[in-house]
C-alpha cells in the first residue's frame, strides 16, 4: 500500500499554512493549498486519492471550519460517493488567535467528515504541558487530543507563531507518518 500523506489545508493569514508546512515537514508529506475560492488545484484529487493518509487543516473561524475549507468538503462529496477515501488515515489541525476559541468543533466537523468517507482517525497521542512549571512554548501546551491545535495572537505576524505550537505540529505530524508506515 502507498505510504504518500499529503496535507490539505486552507490558510487566510498565512499563520495556518505555517503550521501546515510545520505539521507536513514532520510528516515528511506534500501539500495542497486550498485557494481563497474555496478551490484545489486540478491535480489534487488524484494526489488525495494515491495518498495513504491525509492530514487536514483550516482555521478555526466563528466556532468551525473556514467557508473555503467547508466547500473542498463538500466538493468531497463525489469522492464519497465512490468511497474513494475508505479505509485511509486521517488527522486534522486548527489555528485561531484564541487559547480555545472553540477549536474543538473545527476539529469534530473534520472527524465527522472523516468518518463519513469510512477514514481512519488519528490523535495528536501527546501528552499535554499542563503541570505549573509548563510555559506557552512546550509541546502540546494546548492539550489538544483529537487533534492539532494552535493559537496565534490576532495581532501577531506568521514570524511571531509560538515556537512551541511549531514544533507541536512537527510532532503531530511524525506521528501521523510514523502510524502511515506501521499501517501500510
């Protein structure tokens, strides 16, 4: 079985891109950008569809999924049709400017976009940084399970992303490669 991963994302500042190129460094995949229109380049589905896992990422926007991350899911719906994605990893990140701000429900409108093409969902298998000694640049601070999370300040550049969020991503990603290797 093919072990490609390719990460799919969309980014409307810049700061989730960077988590994305983090989390795909880690993961050693390649990566298709979801345009401002909501759109993928021609040659994405035939990469989606030769990948072993995907790994999917959008800011988090208003409690969810960004509007153009929403239509590349529902553009999925003719992959699901075929049950294209059956049976292949999944895992998915978030970036908003709050600690929370509701992340989570990005994260489970992913699962549950998942779950319906039969893919197989993977965690973030961190433990988190929560003890009083812990600082905002350590691994998994946000103590995220279900999925990646970060959180980048509203009035923060992409150069100004928490190192410890970065390095989180490469984490997760290994993970998600190193689960894709075991599985193929």
């Amino acid at each position: 079985m093919n072990t490609d991963i390719v990460v799919v994302f969309h980014s409307g500042y810049g700061h989730t891109q960077r988590v994305a190129d983090a989390v795909a460094h880690g993961a050693k995949a390649s990566m298709v950008a979801i345009d401002a229109h909501g759109n993928v380049p021609d040659d994405a589905w035939d990469r989606l569809a030769s990948a072993h896992a995907i790994i999917f990422g959008s800011p988090t926007y208003m409690a969810n999924v960004s509007w153009q991350f929403k239509k590349f899911v529902d553009a999925t719906s003719a992959v699901w049709m075929k049950q294209g994605w059956k049976d292949k990893l999944a895992a998915g990140f978030t970036n908003s400017a709050g600690i929370n701000g509701d992340k989570l429900v990005t994260l489970q409108t992913m699962v549950a976009m998942t779950q319906q093409h039969g893919m197989l969902w993977v965690s973030t298998g961190m433990m988190p940084s929560n003890a009083k000694a812990s600082g905002r640049e350590d691994l998994n601070y946000l103590a995220s399970f279900t999925g990646l999370m970060t959180a980048t300040p509203a009035d923060a550049s992409v150069d100004e992303m928490h190192a410890g969020d970065l390095h989180t991503a490469e984490q997760f990603g290994k993970r998600v490669a190193d689960i894709a290797s075991t599985w193929a």
